[in-house]
C-alpha cells in the first residue's frame, strides 16, 4: 500500500516551499495536481521531473479510482494544490475521503498559506476566528453576511479580482465601516497590505490579484 502525502506548495514566492516538501516531491511515484501546467513550472524551477496528473474540482469518479488503485497498488502519491494548502477552498477533501475509506495512509507536509500569511499580518491576537472560504456569488450571500454582522470575532475569506469591491461596499453597508486587514497577491512580486476602515481601503485598493480579507471585531 503506498502513501497520499498531501503537499503544501507556494501561493507566489517559490522560496517559499519547504525542504521536505522538495524531498518528497522528488521521491514520490506521481503528482495529482490541479493543473499541470502550473506545477510543472514549479517543478521545471526545482529540476524535478515527475509523471503528473491532473486532479480538480471537475475531475471524475474515475480519476479517483485510478488514484486509489494507484495507491493500493503500493505507488506513493504526492497531492498538491495551485497554489497553498490542499484542502482550503479545492477539492482535495473528495480524494482524502476515499483515501482515508480505503484505509490508505496520509502524511500532511505543511507549508504556507494564504490564510495563515494574512492572519500573521493582524495587530491583534487571534486566537479564535471564522473562516469562510469564498463567500457565496448569489444565493445565501446577503443571508451569511448579516449572519456575520452578530459575531463578535473576527472573519477571515478569499475574494476575486472581479467582486472585490462589490463584497466591500455590502461590508460596508451591513457591517458599518469595520476595521479591516487585506492582503493583496501576498507573497508576491506586487504584493499589498491594505489597513484601516472599509471606506479608507476602497480609496486606494487595486482590484487586481487574489485577495484575503480579514474583518476585524
């Protein structure tokens, strides 16, 4: 029986993975990865070739069938994401759950994330929060936000280029002008740290990139 050993990758700075990380990159059988492309550039970075495959969030039943029979078969397979964590906003989660029914064995090798980066970044002491992932698009969205107008802890999310100030004018408007903490393409070469009131970021953040948001309570 081989290993699934899931893989944290860099979210923009490749000095960021981890020596182990390398390690098993270079030792495993075969790289399940979201698109092959961009972790073959990691790669190609590290002179490690692999055999890849693609595993995302529209893969079939089959492709999750090969990789267990893959495993059972006693080939170590590392799991990695774009960008991050496995696990945080994909769907590694469908290929755990098999794995962990199949009784195979699963090594988490940490790394960073978008999540924890930006949390690094508060001037206050988080030591309980909510994180939310993506916040739904249409259904549900106006619901969850005045859900998150009653807690009194702060909130963690992702948001895209496209929606990031329309999600901040809705804060605004439900929860008042809070204090908030962004983090704009963090870790890379245009990286930006926006602080302060909803009103006093609108003035200068560039809807450009990925971002996470930190609402403040």
């Amino acid at each position: 029986m081989g290993t699934l050993y899931v893989v944290a990758t860099p979210i923009g700075n490749l000095e960021d993975i981890t020596l182990r990380a390398l390690r098993i990159l270079k030792e495993v059988d075969l790289i399940a990865c979201e698109d092959t492309r961009h972790t073959g550039i990691l790669l190609k970075h590290f002179e490690i070739q692999k055999t890849l495959i693609s595993f995302h969030q529209h893969s079939q039943l089959q492709k999750i069938q090969f990789l267990i029979a893959e495993l059972e078969s006693g080939k170590d397979i590392a799991l990695v994401t774009d960008a991050g964590t496995p696990g945080i906003s994909d769907p590694a989660g469908v290929l755990i759950e098999v794995a962990i029914k199949s009784k195979i064995e699963i090594v988490p090798v940490s790394g960073v994330s978008s999540l924890t980066t930006l949390i690094s970044m508060t001037d206050k002491p988080l030591d309980r929060f909510l994180f939310l992932g993506f916040l739904p698009k249409k259904k549900g969205r106006q619901t969850l936000l005045k859900n998150i107008s009653k807690l009194d802890f702060p909130i963690v999310f992702f948001e895209s280029p496209n929606r990031i100030l329309k999600t901040l004018e809705e804060l605004k408007e439900v929860l008042g002008d809070h204090s908030v903490v962004i983090g704009r393409e963090l870790t890379k070469k245009f990286e930006e740290i926006y602080r302060g009131k909803i009103s006093e970021v609108l003035l200068n953040i560039r809807p450009q990139g990925e971002f996470v948001i930190l609402i403040n309570r």
